[in-house]
C-alpha cells in the first residue's frame, strides 16, 4: 500500500525542478576560484545551528544567481548528515523555477516535489509522507491549498527528522527564480516557508532562496513577521569581521568574469588548436564589456564558439561592441549584435520571440508544425543560426530550450531590440493563429 502511495508521489513530483536534472542542463555552475567569498559566506550562514532561516539571494537578470544555486545544491548534496550515514545528506531538496516549463512555474507542486526529494534522501520519513497521502488524496493536486500541502508534506517529515537531527549540521534546501513563480502565489508560499522555519517542534533548517529583487517579493520577504528570518545577500558584512559587501556583482566578480573567459577559451583552444590564445588585452575587453554579468560573458563565448563560424571572426565582432553601454542593457545590446549576424535577422527575431513565448518548451519538428506547412528547413536553418541564444539538441527528440530568462525578457518586448527595419508579428499572435488553424486542420471532417 506504501509502495503504491509511494509511486503516485513520484508521477506528481516535478522531477524537472531538481537542481541536477536533465531538463535543466546546461546546469550553470560557479567555476573553481570564482565566487568564493560569496560561496564561503554562504556555506558559513548553512551551517549556523541557532535558528532556521532564509538565506535571500537576489540580484538582476544575468548576474549568476542560478549558477550559485546549482553550486550550494551540488556541494550539500556531496555533505553526508553524519560520518556514519550512508544515504542522508545535507542537501534536503531543491526546487528550480521556470517560467518555460507549466509545472516549474506555478507553487502548485512545490510542496509535492519536496517531500518526494525528502523521502529519497531520508527513507524514514516515506512512511510518514505515505500516510499523509492515504490520508488525504487531494494534497497531491497542485490546485489545492498550499497550507494543506505545506502541513502534511513539509511539516509532518520534518517534525518526524527532529529526534534523529538533533546533533547533525541543518539540512539545507535550495529554491531558485523564485520570480519565476505565478506572482499571486508568492507571497503565501513565502508566509507558509515562515511558519515552517518559526515552528519550534522542527529541525532548525535553512531555505537558500535566490530571485530578482521584484517588488512583489520584496514586499513578502520584508513583512514584520519574516524580518527575524530572512539573511539578505547582499550585505554589509564590515561588521562581522569580514571587510566590503557581499553581494553578486562587487568588483571581485571582474575577476571571476575574467577567470570565466580564460577558461572558455581553453576549451575552444582544445578542440581548435589553430585558434590564437586571446591576448590579456583582449580578455579585459571582454570581461569589460560584459558589466560584471555572467550572462553576458558566456553568451559572447557561446557566440563566439558555435562550432560552425571562425571564431577568430566572431572574436573580432565581440570586441568591436562599444562599452558605453547604460548599466543593465549590456546584455540587450549583445543579443541586438548576434541577431544581426543572421541570414535574415526579422526571421531570426520572430523565431527567437516564439520560442521565448511557448508555455513548454518544443521540438523543432513541433515548431515547425505550428508555424505552417513547408517550414520545417527555415525554422531549422534559423534556429542553428540562434545557438547563442538557445539549445539546438543534436537529438531531434529533445525539445530547444532558450538559455536564460534574459532572453525571454528582451524577445517579449520589442523596444529592447534596436535593429532597424524589423516588422515582426507578435509571438502570442502568431502562436494563436497557429494553433487555431492546426485545430481546424484536425477537426474531423
């Protein structure tokens, strides 16, 4: 009967949302001697055993906070609860919004994913998680209350782990793009994580949370009630024996940025050893010009290593990019820059918006479809053209995936784009009209 409960959890679950999953890849990952003053602060703050907590992450679009999550995630995972165990660890669970995929951006399968993570990392809590669920189906429908779910797959395992933590070091779960979420669901996902880290019969534990500094979770975080909760990165650590602020776009992130492209182009150097070793020169133009975003440094390298130009060519276009650019629109001004090295950059735009726009991502053969007949070699041809942009599976059942919310946002507005002579249509337009005509081409006759 457990096992049967057990199997239903595991279908509901949005195994996607995991840190290490698939669907996400390529996971975005802090490389070694980058971060770290960041990295230590934060591991200092997960190990801290007085209360639980909030450790609040934000920053704009591009300036990394996935990859740190990805990093905290992977080394808690790597951190046993005890020198004995063979199985916990510290990492609790992780849930990785997206607005790209249905099921990562709604709070409707928060709570269900994580107790499924719970019980695979703490195989004694199944039982209790199993009873909750043979004693209330519903909890597993994501359109239910989130209290609900929170009391009987967050709170119940958690309450049953208090004993058996009591001496070990807090687990940790890792939310990520908490801005990815359905907006009206964050502020009682927020108040509900409250409540569970306020409640003296649980397991201190902390909840590393990155998001952007979006009003609406602003307001949420800084409610009297959270206010004792919540650790806001960045911060001014002058007075806590550590010199500067801690944050995510500091003037040690030149650096890291710097680190990044070196390490980028050695591996462009593997495989093409005819290609010149960048000059330092060069290296500080372009860590320059990406303004301390990481997004914007590994699109340039992306650009640059498409694997089908010379990339001695498309060097030379990244650096010719001014750096008078305002604060915040580096990235728009790269993406502009790639877009019009396309064939047909009005093309190459009005796919990008559409795959930007879609509510799950598709194959290419279903992008194809949607768009019309006949267009299955033009939106393939275009698409290869878009590999700075997004994932081009070499496996044509494997959907295309944009690489970064930043595209989404710049191909969701056309004023951040500043080519002349577009005349795109709007993609939930075009897609409508699509799948209007697809539905009467199946309608039975």
């Amino acid at each position: 009967m457990a096992e049967g409960t057990w199997e239903k959890l595991s279908q509901v679950a949005v195994l996607g949302a995991e840190y290490d999953s698939p669907e996400r890849q390529p996971h975005p990952k802090c490389l070694e001697r980058t971060r770290v003053n960041l990295l230590k602060f934060i591991y200092e703050l997960s190990d801290k055993r007085e209360k639980s907590q909030i450790i609040w992450l934000h920053g704009t679009a591009g300036v990394g906070k996935s990859a740190v999550a990805f990093t905290v995630a992977e080394r808690m995972k790597g951190l046993m609860m005890t020198e004995t165990t063979k199985i916990e660890t510290r990492l609790a669970g992780t849930f990785f919004f997206s607005r790209k995929h249905t099921q990562r951006s709604t709070a409707g399968h928060f709570f269900v994913t994580l107790a499924y993570q719970l019980g695979i990392n703490f195989p004694d809590v199944k039982n209790d998680v199993s009873r909750a669920i043979r004693e209330n189906h519903a909890v597993l429908d994501s359109r239910k209350s989130l209290r609900a779910q929170m009391n009987a797959l967050f709170r119940r395992p958690l309450w049953h782990l208090k004993s058996s933590l009591r001496k070990c070091p807090p687990p940790v779960f890792v939310v990520d793009a908490l801005d990815e979420c359905e907006r009206n669901a964050v502020a009682d996902l927020i108040s509900l994580l409250g409540e569970a880290l306020r409640d003296p019969e649980l397991p201190v534990f902390h909840i590393l949370l990155t998001s952007r500094l979006e009003e609406h979770i602003r307001e949420a975080m800084r409610r009297e009630e959270m206010r004792t909760l919540v650790y806001e990165i960045p911060v001014n650590t002058s007075g806590e024996g550590v010199a500067g602020t801690i944050s995510l776009d500091g003037e040690d992130v030149d650096n890291d940025i710097y680190i990044l492209l070196q390490h980028s182009f050695m591996k462009l150097r593997s495989r093409r050893p005819d290609f010149p070793r960048p000059t330092a020169d060069n290296l500080a133009r372009l860590a320059n010009r990406a303004g301390r975003r990481f997004i914007v440094a590994s699109t340039m390298m992306k650009f640059v290593d498409d694997g089908y130009n010379d990339p001695r060519d498309r060097l030379e276009l990244m650096l010719e990019l001014t750096n008078e650019l305002l604060p915040g629109t580096e990235v728009y001004e790269l993406y502009n820059r790639i877009l019009s090295t396309c064939s047909n950059p009005d093309r190459a735009y009005q796919h990008l918006s559409i795959v930007a726009a879609l509510a799950d991502p598709l194959l290419i053969s279903q992008i194809s479809k949607l768009l019309g007949p006949g267009r299955n070699c033009d939106v393939e041809t275009t698409l290869k053209q878009l590999r700075s942009f997004m994932d081009i599976p070499a496996d044509s059942s494997h959907p295309v995936n944009i690489y970064h919310s930043s595209i989404r946002d710049y191909a969701s507005d056309f004023s951040n784009c500043s080519l002349h002579g577009l005349q795109p249509i709007p993609p939930h337009s075009l897609l409508a009209d699509s799948s209007f005509r697809l539905m009467v081409r199946d309608m039975p006759k």
